[in-house]
C-alpha cells in the first residue's frame, strides 16, 4: 500500500510541467477549463438524451473515487455522439462532490513524448488523490491490430501503459483515509482499441454512448428550440434522419438563423426544409450515395408491379417508422429485381431514390472482388458499415450474379466467402437496422439459392419486356424532353411497331433521332455559309474589324473581334436548333438503323426464367466440373 502526504500547497507535476522557459506558463492539460459552466448541459437534459447513461457513468466514477479503490473505465462513441459534454459534465460533478475529486485531461495524440507526459499525470494524481485521469483518444496510442498487418502498438508502449493503469487501481492512503483514481479513456468504438486493452483485467467498466433514437433526438431538439411547440418540434426532427448530437446541434443552428431571420413568419418546418438542402451530417462523410435526375412516378412507363414493390418496401417504412414499429413481425429488407438487359431495372431504382431523396450505395459487381485473401468479404463489410451509418439506406447491388454466384461454381473459393459473408449480413446474424438491399440480374437462375430464401432477398419482381402500351408511355415520355413534333398517333403507330423492344432500345431510337436532327442543322448552316447567304450579313463587320490591322489596331481588339464573331455564330446555331423539331420521319429514319438488343432465344430464355421464379421454384446448384456462363 502506497502512503503520500497531501498537503494543500502542493507543487504538482503537470502545473510545473506547463512552465516553459522564463517561467511563462503554457495551456494546460485539465478538462474543466474547456468548456464555461452556462455552456455545459445540465446532467438531467444528458440523461434525457442519452438515456441516462451520463448518470451511470457519473456513479461509476463516484462509486470508485468513495470506495478508496481506483477503477479504469472505458467510456466508446462515435464522433459527433457528445462524449465531451458527458466527460466535461461527470468531471464538474466529480470535483464538486464530498470527495472534490483532482481531475486531468490529456488528449492521446501521437506524440513521442506523450508516455512520459502520461507518468506525469499519473504522478500527479497520486499525490492530489482522489483524482480523475481522462485519456481522450485513447485508441489513438492503443490501436486496434489489424490481421495480416504489421504491429500496431510496440512492446514498451504495451508494457507501460499496462503499468500505468494498473498504477490507477491501486489503494492510496492518505492521512484523512483512503481515496482512489480513476482513469477515464474514450475512444470511437471500443473494437478500435487494441485487443489486448480491452479485457476486463484493465478496463473491468466500459460504457457506450450510442447514436440519436427518433425519440432522444426529439429531446434534445426540445432543449434546443423550447419556444416551440410539440408538433412544430417533430417537423423539425423530420429532416434529421441518422443525425448525431453533433449534427442536430449545427442544424438546429442553422433552423434558428433562418427562422428569425424570417421573423417568424414561416413555420419551422420550412426552415428546416431549407436548411436540410446541401446539409452533411457526420455520418454521410466519405460516402457517395447515388444521384440524380428527380422523376415523378408517372414518368416511368410500365414497371407496375416494380413500383409498387419498391414503394412499399423502401418508401413506406422510411417514412413511417412508428407505423412499421408496431409490427410483431419483421418486415421485408431484401428485394430482388431480375428480368432482359435494358427493362429498366436500375433505371427504376434510380428513379425512386431521387424522387424521395432515399440514401443509396450502388455497388457493381466487379469492384467487390479484390485480389488478395480476405479483400472481398472486408469490401462487403465496408458496404455494410458505411450503409448502416448512414441509415436509413438502402444498398443496390446491380448485376448481382457476378456478386453472388451459387457456391462451388469456381475453384478459387472467393465466390463462396464473399455469399458466406452475404448470408451473415442478409440473415440478421450482423446488424443492420434500417439498411435495405436491393439486387438487381438479368440471371437469377445463377444467383446462390441460399440468398433467395425468405428473410433474405424474399421477394423477386420481375422486371419484363414492356408491352405495347407502356412502350407507348416510354416514347411519350422520352419524346417529351427533346424538341419533338409527333401526334399521340403516331406514338401509337410507332409502339405497335416496335414488338419486344427493350427502353433502352426506345432511348436509342429518340437519341439517334435527336443526332439526325442536330446534323440536318449542320449541314444547312454549314451549305448557307457556303453560299454567302446568311453568314457574309452577320458576320461582315466582324471580319472587317479582324482585316483592318492598320495603326491603332491591337492584339485585344483583334481577339474581341474574333469572341463577337464566335458569339453571333453559336447564337444563330442555337435559335436554329430550337426551331428545328424532331418529325415522325426522324423517328422513322432512326428506328431503320437501330437493331433491338433481344432476339426471340433470348425472350423465350427470361420467359423459361420468369415462369421458375413465379413458381417459387429455386435453381439447382451446378454439378460440380460443369462450365457456368455467368454473363
């Protein structure tokens, strides 16, 4: 047992440590002088909106500062998740208590004098004990040991911090009794510490702060904006999906400016809806969710059954989530679309996730598999992580059967590991709350049948050659966004002419249409500055101004004259273009020189295809040594 002396003048450590040279004084390394008091969140609105886990923490540390026997904590969350205000609010109360616990802050940075710095604290808190160590950052001098990599952390740094916490859960007796230390290390996520700091020998209590619910974010948004009422409160809370304290905080922020800057003649809701446009949460950094065009379900021609699925399936539970959270039963994550190339499989999905602003990670087949051994399962996980922190999302696997081939179709096993990890995600056996995956094949019958069954990808929509009349709707739909003179007559004519195409046959026909017309107004500009008919009227004074380089001509004259010249040129190709019109002959002339991309085998195959799925008949796995054609 350690006995010291506490005197009331003493000399610390560290506060001799923040003197540099001519004993100026340096910043120094306590948390309480960060943040002012009337700043700080009262314990009661932190319990409010971290379900009361400042509260436990806060006993926790009182329990072992009383005790005289020193405890290490572990205290994880994510960036943005208010682990400083928790740590800064606990140490107020610490030092304020019976026991008026010494407190120090040493943010763990990589430094090479940062272990010598760490046995001065702790130094330091022996001789002012009861005392709270906390070590921000802690994963920063401990990380995580990745498999395959080299070591993270050295055997002397491992020695002595080991030491070091175990120096903290030593009894120090003192002459008015027997007082403990704390040591309080946060840290991101408690899997990025290194394994061997994370046993319950040095860090016996760990605590977690956990993301925002729907619930505390709305509590926290009260605290934030208590002028307003309850029903403008869950307006605003609308628009902070998957946000963290952090991210309300800011927002909240920003709602207030615009709201008072309006003078409150607008509902908060609306400032909200101006605030969210361009807003980036924490959460979304680093991942590139699909965008694009916004459309209107009814621009999208056919796809009935697609629609409503991925309505109900994606839409519905988004945004409706008190609705859905009443459901004894789990309801359907996983979809499948699987139909010819060029039905509107992706085109449909892209649809939906713009037009309802719907967090999406697309994911092509080939860029999942890399090269080396582990590669491919990690860059699944990483799809997973990255969809679960920005959740509510939604993952879009296109061309799904280069992803998930079935098991035992080739030698090498990396197919099999990347279903295998497929399986642990889609099964529930890893979390992911709030992430939807949608697949999308043109062969479904190569997809694993594992990843078919209920509770994974249960539903299968088939995605079909459009009929006559959703090709109807498509060209009307297409012909709409270019200049384009044809009757809904001769839409008609033109859909019952072109049986068994594909839209993406239909999009080619308008864009080669389009191309015929812009080289039909070529041609004719091109032919009239030929014959000195328009070109010579529009442009003379210009290329007199370009041919008269006598006295007082200069370099920036002559190239003004050139830019006016270029000018009047692209306007008059401009206005030529807009009176220029796509005719039915265009459509016409196109239609001869474009080839549907299905021939009558490939139909009768995704009929022979549809008709197994419709069943809810499975594929049967390859017999082993057979050749499989996956594309």
């Amino acid at each position: 047992m350690l006995v010291l002396p506490r005197p009331e003048d003493v000399v610390t450590v560290t506060a001799s440590a923040n003197r540099g040279e001519g004993g100026a004084t340096r910043a120094p390394t306590r948390a309480d002088g960060h943040v002012p008091e009337a700043a700080l969140p009262t314990l009661e609105e932190l319990d409010a909106v971290h379900e009361a886990v400042p509260s436990e923490l806060l006993a926790r540390v009182q329990f072992a500062l009383e005790r005289g026997q020193g405890d290490n904590i572990l205290f994880s969350g994510a960036k943005g998740y208010g682990k400083t205000a928790v740590v800064q609010r606990v140490l107020r109360r610490a030092q304020r208590s019976a026991v008026a616990a010494h407190t120090l802050y040493v943010d763990c940075v990589e430094s090479k004098a940062l272990l010598p710095e760490l046995k001065r604290c702790m130094q330091e808190c022996l001789l002012c004990a009861p005392a709270v160590l906390v070590l921000d950052n802690f994963d920063r001098i401990a990380p995580s040991q990745a498999e395959g990599q080299a070591q993270s952390i050295s055997d002397q740094t491992q020695a002595e911090l080991e030491l070091l916490l175990s120096m903290s859960r030593r009894t120090v007796a003192l002459v008015g009794g027997a007082a403990g230390i704390v040591v309080l290390a946060t840290c991101a996520n408690r899997d990025a510490v290194h394994e061997y700091f994370r046993s319950a020998h040095l860090f016996p209590v760990q605590l977690t702060l956990g993301p925002l619910t729907r619930v505390t974010r709305t509590a926290l948004v009260q605290q934030l904006l208590p002028q307003l009422a309850p029903e403008e409160h869950a307006g605003v809370v609308s628009f902070m999906e998957n946000f963290t304290a952090f991210d309300t905080i800011h927002f909240v922020n920003r709602v207030k400016d615009v709201y008072y800057q309006k003078k409150r003649t607008i509902p908060a809701k609306e400032c909200a809806a101006q605030c969210a446009e361009g807003y980036k949460p924490i959460a979304h950094a680093g991942i590139k969710f699909l965008k694009g065009e916004k459309l209107v379900w009814e621009s999208i021609g056919g796809l009935v059954e697609a629609k409503k699925v991925l309505y109900d399936t994606l839409v519905l539970p988004m945004h409706h989530p008190q609705l859905f959270a009443r459901l004894p039963l789990k309801t359907r994550s996983g979809l499948l679309l699987y139909g010819p190339s060029g039905c509107g499989k992706t085109f449909v999905v892209e649809s939906i996730v713009n037009a309802q602003n719907l967090n999406c990670i697309v994911v092509n087949g080939p860029e999942v598999f890399g090269k080396y051994i582990g590669q491919s399962e990690q860059k699944i996980r990483d799809i997973f992580e990255r969809a679960q922190a920005a959740a509510p999302c939604v993952i879009f696997f296109d061309e799904f059967e280069s992803v998930a081939p079935q098991r035992g179709a080739d030698n090498s096993g990396v197919t099999d590991r990347v279903v295998n990890q497929l399986l642990c995600y889609m099964d529930g056996v890893e979390g992911r709350k709030d992430v939807y995956v949608v697949a999308a094949s043109s062969r479904p019958d190569l997809i694993d049948a594992a990843l078919l069954r209920p509770g994974r990808l249960d539903k299968a929509v088939c995605c079909p050659v459009p009929t006559e009349r959703d090709r109807a709707a498509i060209l009307r739909f297409l012909l709409d966004n270019v200049e384009a003179d044809v009757t809904e007559a001769d839409v008609a004519q033109i859909a019952a002419q072109t049986d068994q195409w594909t839209p993406a046959d239909l999009s080619a026909v308008v864009a080669t249409a389009n191309t015929l017309v812009s080289q039909r107004i070529v041609e004719e500009l091109t032919r009239a500055a030929r014959d000195h008919e328009t070109a010579a009227s529009e442009a003379s004074e210009a290329l007199f101004l370009i041919a008269d380089v006598g006295e007082g001509t200069t370099r920036d004259k002559v190239a003004g004259s050139l830019d006016y010249l270029k000018q009047k040129t692209t306007a008059t190709l401009t206005a030529r273009q807009q009176e220029e019109r796509i005719t039915v002959a265009d459509v016409r002339a196109a239609m001869a020189t474009t080839r549907p991309s299905l021939t009558p085998a490939d139909i009768a195959k995704h009929e022979r295809i549809h008709k197994l799925f419709s069943k809810g008949e499975t594929p049967q796995p390859p017999v082993p040594g057979t050749k499989v054609i996956t594309a």
